[in-house]
C-alpha cells in the first residue's frame, strides 16, 4: 500500500516547501526546509530530494 503525497510552497513559512499526503482518509502535511546543502525533513539533512522521498517512504 503506497501513500500519495505531493510537494507544494509554503506561503506562512517563508524558505519552506510543504510534504501533503494521505494516510487513510486524513490528509496531513509536515514542512521540508531548504538550505544551501539541500533539504532538512524530520530534522534529518538530505543532499537530493530523491533520498528525501525514500527516507519519507520507509517512515
């Protein structure tokens, strides 16, 4: 069972992308910071978004 999800631009945090998905009928979001070496998700660094979307995937 895979979950879908979608990338988007935050307007109430400036610097930020927003992560959606659905988890069953819920829909949740979390925020994805973006640095000069890459990304900050779950206060984990990622040099590429690919990684990122794996790490997501896995937990």
């Amino acid at each position: 069972m895979r979950t879908v999800c979608c990338f988007g631009i935050s307007d109430e945090h400036p610097g930020t992308f927003m992560l959606a998905y659905i988890r069953s009928t819920n829909p949740h979001h979390e925020y994805i910071g973006l640095y000069p070496k890459g990304f900050r998700f779950r206060k984990k660094d990622f040099d590429d978004i690919d990684r990122l979307v794996s790490y997501f995937q896995k937990h």
